[in-house]
C-alpha cells in the first residue's frame, strides 16, 4: 500500500519523531513511519510476524479511553475536520499518555485518517505534579487559622476565609479594597512605616486597628512582605486577631495606672504625665500648672459615716473635678 502513497506524503512523515499511522477508511492501518512502528512494537500491538493490517489501535489505549477513540474516529470521519485529544496507551514497556491528532485527508483520490501521536507522558507528568503542588498550596491558604491576603498596587487580590472571618466581609467586598479602607482612622498612619519597610525589602510586622462594617474594632498582629513575580510586585498580609489580648493588655495598663475606685489616674500616671509635660516645657516652653487638692476633715467622714460612705464622697468629688477640668487636662 505504501507504493500507492504520494512520495511527498512518505518524506514528510520519514523523519518525524512522533508517530504517524495512516488508516484506510475502511479500517486497515496501510503505514507507519519509523517513529511508529518503534512504538507500536514498545505497546505489543506489531508483534513479530504480524503485519500493519493487524494493527488495532484502539486494543492500545486503556479500556475507559477506547469507546472514547472509537467516537473520535467517527467524528473525524463525518466532519473531515482535524480532531484533538489525549489518551492513555497501554503496552508491553508500561503506560504512557499521547497527544493524539485524528486528520482526515485525501492522498492519489483516496480517503485517509492520519493518527499522529506525540508522547507527552513526562510533560503531563510535570502537569500534574504542578497541579498537584498548586492545590496543596491552595489549601493551606484557604485553609490557615491565619488571615492571608496579597496585595497588588496597594489593594487586595485575593484573600482566604479566615483574613475574611476577622474582618467579618466576604471575599467580594475585600477584593478591590486598600488597606486604609478597612483601617481604624487613628491608625491610618500605621501603613506608612509598613511601606516604608517593604520599599527596604524588610519583613515588617506592626499592630493596628481595623474597622468591621458594623464599625466595631478588631485589633490585628499585621505582618508583611513584598515579592516580585513575573515582574510583577505584590504584598502578602498575614493578619492574626490579636483583640482579647489587646483589650486585656489595655486593661492591665489600665488598672496599674488608674484608682479603682474613682477611675481617675493615680500616682504612676500623674508623673508619667508630668515627667512628659516638663520635657516638653524645656522645648517649647508652654505653660504648665500643678494644682493640689487636699479634703479636710475626711477621716471624720469615714469615722462616722463609715468607709462605704467616705468612698461615695470620693467618688462624688473625683467627678466634680473631672467635670472642671479640660480635655487636655490630667487629673489624678
């Protein structure tokens, strides 16, 4: 049969290194280049003594892909359009998987299928095994106890559900946002000693404030890096809920400088704020007054009212002067 075959069809496919099988319409394999018959020797589909006319294709590829081949042929057939597909080819020397292009066509006024097969076992090998990798990566990121966001000319791309749970918005609402959107106002200024870090190739790590949409605050352990990729700059975010031990911290600073009993500061905090208060005179000077206050006669109060009473008095008094004092005031 390969002496009926144009001679420019028969160089063509000589030097090929991938299969190339010619299929009579009516079935029969009528030839095979080098590469091919290489091959169909490797998949036991030419053992020796049989000829081309033996061949069936489809005993070659694994039993779920043949109805597949067979569908594909037909179509091939019907449409004299090229058809495209994978299959798994099995055979003496192991499995392997193959680019297959079924291609019609017309040679001396005679109907053909050409079937050209590349081996692309170790290319769909590294695909999977970058699949692979890229979903196991996709997990931890969906699925960190840790919020994790990139950042991309300063607003976000993408985010998981935990950086979503902190800040109680959906991935939709984040996307497209900058940080300073969701930052607390009084921690605005934050952001810029992170940029400047990043802009160092530092890893910075800060703490600041954010706002929820219902407005409450949620306080964060932020850290961050920058990484360039196909020359492309972006900002990676962890961000760790960091609010019961903010607020207890707050609470302790609290308590070591304020009375408990009327809330007013008390001695720690009346000279922190003095101690800051001359620092700053020596430098600009501004005026500054320090006013001592004494009750008289209050241990007779306690002593005959008893304590309960005398801590009412207290408490009335500390009020009456946080009333007369201004905001920048400190009282004690």
């Amino acid at each position: 049969m390969s002496s009926r075959l144009p001679g420019e069809y028969l160089a063509m496919v000589q030097r090929l290194p991938d299969m190339a099988l010619l299929y009579d319409v009516a079935g029969p394999l009528v030839h095979s280049n080098p590469a091919g018959l290489t091959q169909l020797r490797s998949l036991g589909l030419l053992p020796p003594g049989r000829v081309l006319a033996d061949v069936d294709l489809v005993a070659g590829v694994r039993p779920d892909d043949q109805a597949r081949l067979r569908a594909a042929l037909r179509e091939a057939l019907e449409t004299r359009a090229p058809h495209p597909m994978r299959l798994e080819l099995t055979g003496i020397d192991g499995a392997a998987t193959g680019a297959v292009l079924l291609n019609p066509m017309t040679l001396n006024g005679r109907d053909y299928i050409q079937v050209l097969i590349r081996d692309v076992t170790e290319q769909v090998s590294a695909e999977r095994a970058v699949a692979a990798s890229e979903a196991r990566l996709r997990a931890i990121f969906d699925y960190s106890p840790v919020g994790v966001a990139v950042l991309e000319s300063g607003r976000f791309t993408v985010v998981n559900p935990a950086f979503c749970a902190l800040l109680n918005r959906s991935a939709d609402e984040l996307v497209g946002l900058t940080a300073d959107d969701i930052t607390h106002p009084e921690d605005l200024g934050i952001y810029e000693s992170v940029s400047r870090a990043l802009d160092r190739g530092e890893v910075a790590q800060v703490v600041k404030r954010y706002l929820r949409p219902d407005r409450s605050v949620v306080c964060g352990d932020l850290v961050a890096v920058r990484v360039t990729v196909a020359d492309t700059a972006h900002t990676v975010v962890h961000l760790r809920d960091i609010t019961v031990e903010h607020e207890a911290r707050a609470g302790l600073k609290h308590m070591a400088m304020h009375d408990t009993l009327t809330g007013l500061g008390n001695r720690l905090l009346v000279q922190d704020r003095l101690d800051h208060a001359l620092a700053r005179r020596q430098e600009s000077r501004p005026p500054l007054a320090v006013l001592f206050v004494d009750l008289d006669d209050f241990k007779r109060i306690n002593d005959a009212l008893s304590h309960d009473v005398g801590d009412k008095v207290l408490e009335a008094v500390g009020q009456r002067l946080r009333d007369a004092v201004r905001p920048g005031d400190t009282l004690g």
